[in-house]
C-alpha cells in the first residue's frame, strides 16, 4: 500500500507540476504576439513573384547565349541611304550601303515640299477651308500642329534659310550629273518651291490653299524622283543579295533571317522588306522576314536586331514544348500576339458572364 501510494502520490505530484508547467508554458506563448497575417501574405506574394523573377532570369541567359549562334541572318536598318544592310553569318559580319546616290540624290530633291511644309505648318490657320483635301483631315490634329497660328512673322526668316539652300542646290544641279529625266523633275520641284517661298515672304501670309496649288502641280515630278528612287533601291539590293546568297551557301539559305529596322510611319509595306521578301524560301518568307518597327532607329541596329530576333527564335521551340496540346496559346507565344490577348477580348465581349465566372472561382478557393 505504501509503495502503491508513493507511486501514486508521485504520479500525481508529476501530473500536477506537468500540468502546471503546461499551463504556464501555454500562458507563456499566448503572452507572445500571433503571426502577423498581412506579413504571411506579403512574404507568399514574394515568394510566387520569385518564380517570375527566377523564369526571366534563366529566359534572359539563355537569350544572350543564343545570340552567338543566330546564322544566317541579314539585318537591315533604314536610312536616308537607302539602308545599312549586315550579314551575320558563322560568326562573321559585313556591312555596307548598296543603293546609289541615285536613291538619295531623288528622294532628297523629292522631300523639299515637306521641308517647306514642316516650318510654316505652326503658324497656319486652325479653319480648314474647302479643298479637295479637306474631308481627309481631322480638325484636332490641325488644331495640335497650328499650335502658333497665323498671327506672328516668326515663320519668315527659317523659310528664307531654306530657299537659300534650295537655291545653292538648284543653282549646282547640273554638275550633280544625273540622268536627263531625273534633273528634269528635280529642276521642276525645286523652280516651284522656291516660286511658293518668294511669294509666301513677299505677301507676308500664306494658307492651306496656296500651298495646295504649289504641291498640286508637282505630283508627276515627285513621281519621277520616286520612280528613279526605287529602281536604285532594287538595283543595289538586288546584286547584293545575289552575291550574299552565294556566299553563304544552297544548305544553310532556306534558314535566312531578315530583320529589318525601321521607324513606325514607314514599317508597313517597308521598301527594303518588299525587296529582300523575294531572295527568301517561300516556305520561311513569312515567318523568317521580321519588321521590326522602333520609336527612334537604335544607335546599335546589330545588337537590337540578334537580341529581338534570339528571343523570336527561342519562343518558337518553347511554344511548342510549352503548348503542346494548346494550337493557339502556342501561335500566340511564338508570334506577336500577347498571350492574354485572346482572353482579354473573350471578356471585354462578354464582361457580365466574365466577371460571374471570376467570382465564383475566388468564391471556391476561399
């Protein structure tokens, strides 16, 4: 009895210090402030954004590695000559402009309307009077470019300035030698022009109309400087995609690259996209020519071209990898669609049933 009772007074007296150790450890922790639940989602949110961080790492690595093995490609990056044409291949470049004076010499004598048109268009009229042109023009974007009006001369003296300079050319046309036809047109352009200008600061005023009655009468001799413009463009691009693709080779040619630069006004329908499309495999043309449209053209066309086209590149072994049973999320990677595009629009056309299906599926997850 007395081991018995020594037993259980022990047990007892160890219950009793282990329940009241328990108790005071329990107080203790509830002393403790609880987990901050604002943090816990904080610290989550971090986490999930690191798999984004750590996906555009690696997407970013493996973009400038395959810079080095993008070939052949030829990247074009537009210019007042016509453009800069490059050759990437097995490791090398070579650079060069392969259009003619011709093609600069055209346009430059073809532009000098635009010249005139760029210094008086401040200081024209925000009214828009019945011209033929008149229904094609929007009111709010004359109403941003005659952001000066017509009540001030400041417009004179740069418009004298550049008479002087479409003087000095027209008085040196003809030792610039070109063809018969070409200075004919130029000699033409430049006569009107310089007749609009001397009016213009004679009159002290000047208005849509009387520079629609002077551009209105140079269509044909624009058109000829154009004419000759483009026929040195193909002319140039021509022989040197001739000579580059014999250069490079009957195996590796169908697998060209062509990525060509250019600003947005002038990246549909791109002259050298036009030309260089017809020395690609038929096959590949579509999806092989990039135009690739910049807000102002790079300092480093080279760079800019292999690191969008490595990602070009890398998106079309991933989309099918990633997308394999997904036709559509695949061509939506691999092309320049965004990849939400098609949702977005599936939701803007049907916001009600969107919005219900989006709160059901938060409704389930809680």
């Amino acid at each position: 009895m007395s081991t018995r009772g020594r037993f259980l007074g022990a047990a007892t007296a160890v219950g009793a210090m282990a329940f009241l150790g328990t108790t005071e450890a329990t107080s203790a922790d509830e002393s403790k402030p609880g987990p901050d639940s604002a943090a816990l989602e904080l610290q989550a949110r971090n986490a999930i954004f690191a798999v984004d961080t750590g996906t555009q790492k690696h997407y970013d690595a493996l973009r400038a590695e395959l810079i080095k093995h993008l070939s052949p490609v030829i990247v074009v990056q537009n210019d007042d000559r016509g453009g800069l044409y490059t050759l990437v291949h097995n490791g090398e470049q070579e650079s060069l402009h392969p259009v003619s004076e011709i093609f600069e010499l055209a346009k430059s004598i073809a532009h000098a309307p635009l010249g005139i048109y760029s210094i008086i268009a401040p200081y024209l009229s925000r009214q828009i009077p019945n011209l033929p042109s008149s229904a094609r023009l929007e009111q709010h974007d004359v109403d941003m470019v005659a952001f000066k009006g017509p009540g001030t001369n400041d417009w004179v003296s740069p418009l004298q300035a550049f008479g002087t300079t479409l003087t000095t050319a027209r008085q040196q046309l003809d030792n610039a030698h070109l063809p018969q036809e070409l200075e004919a047109s130029s000699t033409q352009i430049l006569d009107i022009a310089l007749k609009f200008i001397n009016e213009s600061v004679q009159r002290g005023s000047f208005d849509m109309k009387s520079f629609e009655n002077f551009t209105g009468g140079l269509n044909d001799a624009i058109s000829t400087n154009l004419r000759y413009a483009a026929q040195a463009q193909i002319d140039g691009v021509d022989d040197l995609m001739k000579r580059w693709r014999g250069k490079v080779g009957k195996e590796d040619w169908p697998g060209l690259y062509i990525v060509v630069l250019s600003i947005w006004t002038t990246s549909a329908l791109n002259q050298n996209s036009i030309i260089v499309k017809q020395f690609m495999d038929p096959a590949k043309a579509d999806s092989h020519l990039i135009d690739l449209p910049t807000a102002q053209l790079p300092t480093d066309p080279i760079f800019v071209a292999l690191d969008n086209l490595a990602r070009i590149v890398q998106d079309n072994v991933a989309a099918e990898m990633v997308f394999p049973a997904d036709r559509k999320l695949a061509d939506a990677l691999k092309g320049p669609e965004d990849l939400l595009a098609q949702e977005i629009l599936h939701q803007l056309a049907c916001p009600y049933q969107s919005k219900n299906a989006t709160k059901k599926a938060i409704g389930a997850a809680l």
